[in-house]
C-alpha cells in the first residue's frame, strides 16, 4: 500500500502546490476561469493559501504526521467538492475536468493516509 499512497501523495503535492502558485501569481487561466464561474478575484489569494496549506499538510502526512495529513486531505476534500458545485452552479463543463481530478486525488489521499 505505502507506493501507491507514496504516488498519490506526491501527485496530490505537485498539483496543489502548482495551482497555490497560478493563483499566486494571478495567472492567465486563473483570471479567466474564476470569471467565469463568478469567483470574486479578490479570493484568489485565499485559495492558494488553501491549496498550498493542503500541499503542505499532505506532505506533513507523509513524512508520520498523520493528524495532521488527515485534516489537510480532508480540506482539499471539502475545498475542490465546493469547487465542483461552483462549476455546476454556474454552468461551466468545459474545464471541469481539473477540480474533479484534483477532487479525486485528495479523496485518494485521504483514504490512503486514514488506512495508514
């Protein structure tokens, strides 16, 4: 089990932290899509901090801090579900893909770090 909770780790790190850093960096694509699903671009900041937090505390996970991996899996859990309810809400499918695969990578790796 710990290769392929170590795999989806690292993949849930590397892509949460690249997003807290789009988002950082106010981004093209970041600008645009939280646009279009009525994001107020002034919450653009919080969510990196969010998605970084859960990158960190995934990695925190990993390394035996295992309360600590679970409440920050948990909160990437909540924060892409809500992420998804926003795309539904607002009717935008065509990028849906990317809150749903980040959705399930940390639904993964809460799994993984729960049965540890």
């Amino acid at each position: 089990m710990y290769p392929a909770y170590l795999a989806v780790a690292v993949v849930t790190i590397a892509i949460n932290g690249a997003m807290a850093m789009a988002d950082f960096a106010r981004a093209d694509f970041v600008l645009a899509n939280s646009a279009e699903v009525s994001f107020p671009r002034s919450w653009i900041p919080l969510a990196g901090v969010l998605k970084a937090a859960g990158a960190l505390g995934v990695l925190a996970g990993l390394l035996g801090f295992r309360p600590i991996g679970i409440a920050a899996t948990l909160g990437l859990v909540l924060y892409f579900a809500a992420a998804l309810i926003v795309h539904v809400r607002a009717r935008v499918f065509h990028n849906i893909a990317f809150p749903a695969t980040y959705f399930v990578f940390a639904v993964a790796s809460l799994v993984f770090v729960v049965a540890r």
